[in-house]
C-alpha cells in the first residue's frame, strides 16, 4: 500500500517560503536601525510613488508638522518624508520588493500557509513562469491600489498578503469547477487542474465562487477596518492591498492560463457533464 507525504508541494512554494524567511532572518539580525532602513528602502511607501509623480507630499507633512508641533503621528511622518528625501525607496523594484518582506514571523506564518494552500493548486496548472508572473502582477496590481488610496502616506507597505490574494483569486476561476480540488498536496493529479476555467463574468455569477469572494471580501473588510495590528510599530493591516491584488488575479487569470490540451480524462469529464 503506498503512503502519501503530508506534503507534496509545487518546489516553487517552498522555495518562495524559504525566501521570505531567509529575508526575515536577515532582518532579525540586522538591528532595529538597518531594520527601518530596509523597510523603507524595499517596502512600497505610496508618498514615496507620488513624489516621482510631481507631488509635494512630503514638502506637505513637514508643513503640516512645523504648524502643529505638538501631533506625534505628524512628527513621525515628517520624519519619514525627510529621510525619504535624502534616501528614496527603490522605486519601481518596490512594486515586488515589499512582497518579499513581513513584519514578523507570524505575519510571514499567514502569508505562507495560503500560499501552500492556493498557489500550490495554480502551479501546478499553470507552470512555474507563468506563476511568477502572476505573483509579480498582483503584488503590482495590490501596491498601486493601495497607493490609489493612500497617495499621501509614508508608511512602508510590505508583506506577501497582496500578491497572495491575486494567487488565491486565480485559483478561484477553477477549484470550483467538477472535478477539481482545493488539496494542492495529494499525489493523484491525474486529470486535477485542467478543468476548464470559468469565464471572467460567470466567476461572479457561481454561487459557489460568488460566496467565496463576499466572505473573503466582508473577513477583509472587518479585519482592516477594525485595524488589527500586524507588529510593526503601528502598521495594521493593508486591506486595500489586498483587495488590490485579488482583483488583479482574477482579470489577468484568462491571460496566464494556459490553453487546455485535449485528454481522454478531460473528454471523458466534459461528455459527462453535457
């Protein structure tokens, strides 16, 4: 009788875990000054994207601050503005950097548990390239959402969450569908993840994957809204970013997935559903 593992996961993940917590070792090791540097260098800071635009954020929270001396968020921002004017993020690398940084382990612990359980399913249906590029496009998609809505902050954004959402969106267009499954660790693939996915339109229209998207968007809503701290200073959690990186998953999904070969196990399904 064989034995399955407990885990039999796409190489890539792992891989990308062991990234993310090889960064954050490096950070735990580097003191809390080199630590900020990093954050603010690699992590997306909208303020930062704006003044390469033109804007005068900065030049604004140093007013703001010089007129109201006594406000200590205001303190600290104007702090940040002035370091980013000597020191600027790496802008446009941040855009993918900040995925790459967390603010602790178990911020990183969440991001990497859904990142098995989804991006485990869309790896193996649409190859390690073309993940890659979906995992760059939703962290991308999340950052510049959060930047349409925080144009003025200097508060580095950072953390796997958004471009984590765009690989769970993905996965959504066709976990749903016969014959698939959200297990991304079992060993009997055959026919798995190639089921067709749904059209664009109709993902909102199931009922299955309709529910899916109100309760991830309403447990979105409520923990951000409600500003559960992730550990970082007084960072809580970017639900925009997410939103972000979620919608952009389930747009570009129909242009990264691959076209579907025709199997006997795929025929077979098909003909059955008709």
């Amino acid at each position: 009788m064989r034995r399955e593992p407990i885990f039999n996961l796409p190489a890539l993940i792992p891989v990308l875990i062991g990234i993310f917590a090889l960064v954050e070792i490096a950070i735990g090791f580097s003191g809390p000054d080199i630590a900020s540097d990093l954050y603010l260098t690699f992590g997306f800071i909208p303020g930062d994207f704006a003044e390469h635009f033109g804007s005068d954020v900065f030049r604004a929270l140093e007013e703001a601050s010089r007129l109201n001396p006594d406000a200590e968020e205001l303190l600290g921002q104007a702090g940040i503005a002035s370091y980013l004017r000597q020191h600027p993020s790496a802008i446009p690398f941040s855009l993918i950097s900040y995925s790459f940084i967390h603010a602790g382990w178990p911020h990183l612990i969440i991001n990497s548990v859904w990142l098995m359980a989804f991006g485990s399913v869309v790896t193996r249906r649409v190859g390690t390239i073309r993940f890659l590029i979906l995992f760059a496009l939703s962290a991308i998609g999340a950052a510049l959402f959060h930047f349409v809505t925080h144009m003025s902050d200097v508060m580095p954004v950072i953390g796997a969450s958004g471009a984590v959402s765009g690989i769970m969106a993905a996965a959504i267009r066709f976990v749903f569908q016969p014959g698939e499954s959200l297990s991304g660790f079992s060993l009997d693939s055959s026919g798995a993840y190639r089921a067709p996915s749904l059209p664009l339109l109709k993902t909102f229209q199931d009922r299955r994957t309709l529910r899916f998207i109100l309760l991830w968007l309403a447990i979105n809503l409520l923990t951000g809204l409600a500003g559960i701290p992730l550990g970082l200073g007084e960072g809580s959690i970017a639900w925009e970013a997410h939103l972000g990186g979620f919608f952009t998953g389930i747009l570009v999904f129909s242009w990264i997935d691959p076209p579907i070969k025709d199997d006997p196990v795929s025929a077979a399904s098909m003909k059955d559903q008709w």
